[in-house]
C-alpha cells in the first residue's frame, strides 16, 4: 500500500471511530446479514491491518465483509447516516485488502 493510501485508511479509520453506530441499525439483519457483526468484522481486521499485519483468515474475511456490504447497500435506508457509515467500511475493507495482499507479495 503506497503512503497515501495507508493515510486514507487511517484518515477513514479516525473517522469511523468517532462515528456513532447508526441506531436504527442495531439488532438488524438486512439482506441476510446482521449489521452489528458486518461492523464488528470490518473493523476489527481494519485496525489489525492498521498495526501492521492481516494474515490470511482476516484477509479472508475482509473479502466475505466486502461482498457483504454491497449487497445491503443497496437496502439500508439513510436514517441517521447508516448508507455514509457502511460505505466508509467498504471503502476501509477495500483499502486493508490491498494493503494486506501487498504486504504477501
């Protein structure tokens, strides 16, 4: 991951942090998926990304989280900035994906 991108994540990342959860999300599953966990995945292999190291699992994971979340996209109402929220973690899956399939080569 070149310099700017690591930046990005960890400017999204800040971000993402200081985000409250949107609640009206909270204990539901939208296309199949349960949004606390699709969250829960994301960040928790984000911030391992972000420490320097995503091994296979999460990588794993992180491509699963990707697929995920653009299939609810699609389906989350913007009550409460729920579609900027998953998007932000889209867009962090994406760039820790990167990241870590750089670091394997």
């Amino acid at each position: 991951m070149s310099e700017p991108e690591r930046d990005l994540l960890s400017r999204l990342w800040e971000e993402h942090m200081r985000a409250p959860f949107p609640p009206h999300i909270r204990g539901r599953e939208i296309e199949g998926e349960d949004m606390v966990l699709l969250d829960a995945d994301i960040a928790g292999c984000v911030s391992s990304s972000l420490s320097g190291h995503l091994d296979e699992k999460r990588r794993k994971i992180l491509l699963t989280c990707l697929a995920a979340v653009e299939k609810v996209l699609p389906s989350i109402d913007d009550e409460g900035g729920a579609i900027e929220y998953y998007k932000r973690l889209r867009d962090m899956a994406a760039l820790a994906v990167e990241h870590g399939s750089a670091n394997t080569r």
